[in-house]
C-alpha cells in the first residue's frame, strides 16, 4: 500500500482510550452523543403518542403515554455501538424492558421476529430472541432527563449488545412477525442483525 | 460540467488570515487548481496517525480569476474537530488533502446575467463573496444586492471589502441587518430577515433576479419563502444550508 | 413562527453538503440535476433536497413532503441506491 497523507498534528475528537475490550473491533471512543438521522425530528405531542405490540400476538395491546409511564421502569447503564464506527461508553438510560411489555401479550409461538416502527417512517427489524432476557428495552429518560427529541424522544428503543441503527428513535410499536422482513437501513444493504462483536455491519458481513 | 475524476490533492497553506474574532480565511495553493465557478466548495479531509480521518466541505471565496490558489474562510466551531484544527493547529507552510471543485447548482458567473439577489446569514456569505468579487474582477455592472445579516457589527465577515466594493460605484448594494446589537446611530434593519425586509429589497430589481440564499437552514427558509409570497418564482431560487460549523457536513 | 431550534434542525443540511460523495458514486456533478418527487410532485434541483448525513448511509428528501427521494449506502465494496422516491433520474450522456 502507499504511503498515505498524513495531517500533522490531527488527532480528532476521539477518547484515545478506553478500558480494555469494551471497544469492539473497528469502533473509536466518543465523548459527545452524536446525534444521526434520516429524517427530520417527529414532533409528537404526548397526548397522541401510543405504544403498540401488534402482529403474530393473541392480541394487540396499546399503551397511552400515561399508562406507559404506569409500567414498571429501571435505570440501565449500557455501552453504545454506531456502525459509523463511533461507540458511547457507559450511557445512563431510563426506560421499560421489552421484557415487562411483552409479558402483556400472548405471542403466537411462529413469532421469530420483530419490525420495530417508529414515528417519520423509520423501521428497522430485529430476530425475537434479541429483545428478551433484559437485553432491550423501550427508554424514555437519558443521563437523568426526559429524553430528547434528537435523541429519540419521546421515547426509543434501546438494544445496545447490536449496532445502534437498530435502537430505533422515536419508536411507536413492534409488530410481531413469522418471516424476517428488512426495515429502513436493512433494505439499503446493512445486516439483518449487526452485531458490533462480529462487525456484522453489511448485509453478507 | 465536463466529466472529469474528482481527486484528493495536496494543497499547501500559503497564508491565513483573521476575518473576526471566529473566522479566518485559509489561501491553499493547489498543484491541481482548475477554474471553479463561484458558488462551489471543496472537500476538505484530515488524517491522524492512526488512520481515523474527518471530511467537510468549504465553500470558495475567492474569485476564480485568480489562479492556482483559492481562499476558504471557515467559522471556528466550539467542539469543532476539524474547524478547531484548522484554526488552532494549522500554520502556513502545513498541507491540507482537498478536493474539488465542487457543486453545480448553487453557482452564479457573470455570464448568467442579472439581476442578482445574494441574501447571506452568518458564514453563508462565503460563497456569496466569490460571486461578488468575480463579479468585480470581470469589471460587470449586472444590477446586484448583498441583504447580509449578522448578529453585531463585529461578526460582519469581509466587512472592509464590502464597503470598498459598494464604493466601486458599479451597482452593488450591500444592505446589512444587526440581529444582536447595532452600530452607535444605525438606522437600518435590526432584525432577522423577513418577508417585509425581502419585499423591500428585491421589488427594485424586479422579477428576472437571480437569487442565492445561504446561511442557517431557519434563514434559508424564512428567506425562500418570503420572496415566494413577495411573486419571485421558486425556480429563480437557490439555497444553500450551512451547518453551525460555517460549511456544508 | 418561532420553532424551536433543536441540534437536529441546526444539522439540516441539503444536496450541496453530498455533493462529492454524489459525484464519487454517479461519476458526474449531480446536484444541478432535476428531480420531481414521487410524492407530491415537487420539481427542483437535487442541490435543493434535504440531506440528512451523518447516518448510516445518507438519504436526500423532498423539501415540500419530506418523503424520501433518495437512499444510499456505501459499503466497501458495493453502493445501494434507492431512487424510488425520484419520479426520475437524469444523466448527462459521455460526450463520444
């Protein structure tokens, strides 16, 4: 390979280092919270906004914004992954498990997978198994305040152990599903399911 | 635009320059300089050791008559990763790897005719200024008006070389509007542009004006759409939205 | 109307902020290119779309609906392009 340019004195807005083996391979440290889109902010009052669990279950169910507050919440400290090769360490969450709002519905035992829906169009699926066991969870407070509009809020979906195109901001329901379906970025060539361990960034990765 | 390769060269820091107290302009000398057309940008990237690079765009601000180098001003961001380097860690003589010229539609050359609408918030005026200083150095008198808006009188970037190149009796305008504070006995606008301030300024030059509108994305469209409800035709428009680090990404 | 001014809104950027990274993957200028949108049928230059990069991929949008005109990713190896927000897309030919 030739020798490449190099900018004297460059060295970015990156943390040059991190405690061993929590950046996973390709991924830098940040300090700030990027803030990434593919659309502009949704702005939904919260007296409209609903969260739904629909598809391959007994029977939907639907939350108003009241009643979500009503459900049991926790505080989650996770690490976040981009696959714009970015990862936030130790970011303080709160919010309900996937698990607690699943237990309000039957699931249709050929339910294998998830498209989560999100207010603006955004969608992005995820396999089941990826949303239990305390592994997901639906977050509407960051760093001790209600979550931002640029960052999801009212509320989002948080599944940090996958890239972070699938916590998907502004989220308004998951539909269950019997065959896997792409969402937003899934059918623009990303991975149906992007784990940061396995780099599995590209769909073929 | 003639297909040509779009390829990173090396440019050479000849010079920079204190516009205000956030900006500075960067005159790179370019081994591969071809004509731009006024209104384009460059790509801009930055390499650390490690291989980790940042991209963003900067548009033009000189003129394309003057050859084999070109000027970026660049507001100074808090944060910034590249705007930092570049104002706090950039010295002549450093390189920088660019590439460009850049962009087809947001572009104005003389031979485009007139009149000319510029209307510039903040850094947008940048690419604006290569419009009027090619303008000036191909000697046109096509009827032109700068509405340039800033928050104080200090922010005002290129201001000096305004006032001379209205003083050039050619028929330049430059109309300034103060959003923050305002010179001692200034009577001119103190607000954020709006469909009135618009009206007031582009009804002299009529209905065939070309405008260019860059700056903030919030000004961009109270602009645009101002001088759509004061009867210009959308298509006469052009906008450009900068980001809060004065370019593009 | 006052709105509130968000980071994201602040961010908004549009077709000339893609411009080299359109011109890397079409081999041509692309942002003077007209586009008619799918949606609502809003004719414009494609410098004129809403751009909205940093993202996984990026994704231009019509200015009138915000429908989505164009989608890219570019992966290593390869470019997904989805246009079909775009009633068209318009090259100019080689000259021969």
């Amino acid at each position: 390979m030739g020798e490449r340019f190099v900018s004297r004195g460059f060295v970015g807005k990156r943390q040059m280092s991190a405690p061993g083996g929590r950046l996973p391979p390709g991924q830098h440290g940040v300090a700030d919270f990027p803030v990434l889109s593919a659309g502009p902010t949704p702005r939904t009052p919260l007296e409209k906004w609903t969260f739904s669990i629909e598809g391959e279950v007994e029977r939907p169910v639907r939350w108003s914004w009241e009643e979500f507050q009503g459900l049991p919440a926790q505080d989650f400290t996770v690490d976040i992954h981009c696959v714009t090769k970015w990862t936030k360490l130790d970011t303080r969450w709160r919010g309900v498990s996937v698990d607690t709002l699943l237990e309000h519905v039957q699931l249709d035992p050929k339910a294998g997978f998830v498209m989560a829906y999100c207010d603006g169009g955004y969608t992005t699926n995820l396999p089941l198994p990826d949303l239990l066991n305390g592994q997901a969870f639906v977050a509407y407070g960051y760093d001790g305040r209600p979550l931002a509009p640029e960052h999801g809020g009212p509320a989002r979906l948080v599944v940090p152990h996958l890239y972070f195109w699938k916590s998907a901001k502004w989220v308004r329901g998951m539909r269950l599903m019997e065959q896997d379906k792409r969402g937003f970025w899934e059918s623009a060539g990303y991975h149906h399911r992007g784990d940061p361990w396995k780099e599995e960034r590209y769909a073929g990765d | 635009m003639l297909n040509r390769a779009l390829e990173w060269q090396i440019a050479t820091v000849a010079a920079i320059r204190t516009e205000t107290a956030r900006t500075k302009t960067f005159t790179l000398s370019l081994p591969a300089w071809v004509r731009h057309l006024p209104g384009q940008h460059y790509d801009l990237r930055l390499t650390a050791q490690d291989g980790y690079q940042a991209q963003r765009s900067y548009s033009i601000a000189s003129e394309p008559e003057r050859e084999g180098e070109i000027d970026l001003t660049v507001e100074s961001l808090p944060g910034g990763e590249v705007s930092g380097y570049l104002h706090d860690v950039l010295v002549p003589g450093d390189r920088l790897e660019v590439r460009g010229p850049i962009g087809g539609y947001f572009v104005w050359e003389v031979s485009r005719g007139g009149p000319l609408l510029l209307v510039a918030g903040g850094s947008g005026v940048v690419p604006l200024m290569s419009m009027l200083r090619h303008r000036r150095a191909v000697g046109s008198r096509v009827p032109a008006r700068l509405l340039y808006s800033s928050r104080t009188p200090e922010d005002v970037i290129y201001a000096d070389e305004l006032m001379g190149l209205q003083d050039g009796g050619d028929g330049l305008e430059v109309i300034h509007s103060y959003t923050r504070s305002q010179p001692a006995g200034w009577t001119g606008y103190a607000r954020r542009i709006d469909a009135d301030m618009l009206k007031e300024i582009y009804r002299p030059l009529g209905g065939k004006t070309q405008v260019f509108i860059c700056g903030p994305t919030l000004l961009v469209e109270a602009a645009a759409d101002g001088l759509v409800a004061a009867g210009l035709a959308p298509g006469r428009i052009k906008t450009e939205r900068f980001g809060p680090s004065g370019g593009s990404a | 109307m006052e709105e509130p001014l968000d980071e994201a809104n602040e961010l908004l950027l549009d077709g000339n902020a893609v411009a080299g990274t359109l011109f890397e993957i079409f081999g041509e200028e692309m942002t003077a290119s007209p586009i008619e949108c799918s949606g609502c049928g809003r004719e414009g230059e494609l410098g004129s779309l809403l751009a909205f990069a940093p993202a996984p991929g990026f994704v231009l949008r019509c200015p009138a609906c915000e429908q989505v005109i164009l989608r890219i990713v570019q992966t290593p190896d390869h470019v997904y392009l989805d246009a079909r927000g775009a009633v068209y897309l318009r090259f100019v030919r080689p000259a021969v």
